[in-house]
C-alpha cells in the first residue's frame, strides 16, 4: 500500500475513530428523517430524501459488526455523503459524529483484507499519534447490496416524482 497524500475525515463510529479520504467526501449532512421498511439490508440505515433525490444510508457500525443493532441517531450523528465515482449510486455513510477534516496521515500500515467486514479497512494511518483505520469506500457493499440499494432507489424515485418531492 503506497503512502497516503490524501487528507483526511475522521469519524467515530460506535465509539472507534475511522478515517477516510477527503477525496471520497462530497459533503457532509446533518441526520434528518431517514425512512426504513423492511425487508431492506440491514446494513441500510435508511434514506434520506435529499434535494429531491433519494440517499442511501449506511449504518457504518452495523457494516462493520452485522451483530450489532442499529446505531441510533441523536444530535451529534452526521451522514457523510460519498463523492460521485465513490460507491454506487447516491450513497452515504451514518457516522456518531464527524470529529475533525483535512488531517494528515504520519504514517500507514497495511491489514490483512479478510480482517474486516468485505475487506472495508484498508490498511490503518497514523493520526496524531493514533492508529486510526481507513475506510475503503469501493469496498463497502457487496456487489449484490449495491444492486438491492439501486433497486430501492429507483422505486423511492419514483415515488418522489410521483408525489411532486422529486428534484424538476
């Protein structure tokens, strides 16, 4: 793994500092009403209706610790959403909390792929003097998960148009 020259986001994520690239980040959100129906994966938190398009959310705890139950959102919760060309679709990340932008990386050591759920930490940095990390947006969801949330919001866009919600 080559050195990072990228910035980066840090976010705690069921009480873990995680990083991920700066260059991954379109903007930061803060939580608003997200819907969730079931049967949809467990990993989505929901959808948020933005802009009048529908944002898949991922509950970035529950992708890493299936087991755990769903993260609940309270005022310091953000959603992360993810740069174009960063995942499938208009996808973002639940996060705690957003702690702090733009920091640099000191050093980075690699991780076995198969140590994290779908491989999703590549490798950890070194920030202020912590090992914190790093997300792999391409390696998130599984190729079959992001069919499901494209499905999904195909059908939520639809609705939106239908009900007048849904960007001109």
């Amino acid at each position: 793994m080559p050195f990072p020259q990228d910035r980066y986001l840090l976010l705690d994520v069921a009480g873990v500092d995680m990083a991920l690239p700066m260059g991954a980040v379109a903007e930061i959100l803060p939580v608003t009403r997200l819907e969730r129906q079931i049967p949809w994966p467990k990993v989505l938190a929901g959808f948020m209706n933005l802009r009048g398009r529908p944002l898949a959310v991922i509950d970035l705890a529950r992708l890493l610790d299936p087991g755990r139950a769903a993260t609940k959102l309270d005022l310091y919760s953000h959603v992360v959403r993810l740069a174009d060309g960063h995942g499938e679709g208009d996808v973002a990340l639940l996060a705690d909390r957003v702690k702090d932008a733009g920091l640099i990386a000191e050093g980075i050591s690699e991780v076995d792929e198969t140590a994290s759920a779908n491989g999703a930490v590549s490798g950890n940095l070194l920030i202020q003097g912590q090992l914190v990390p790093v997300l792999d947006v391409g390696r998130l969801l599984l190729l079959e998960e992001q069919a499901r949330l494209a499905e999904i919001a195909e059908a939520l866009q639809t609705r939106l148009d239908a009900s007048g919600d849904g960007a001109p």
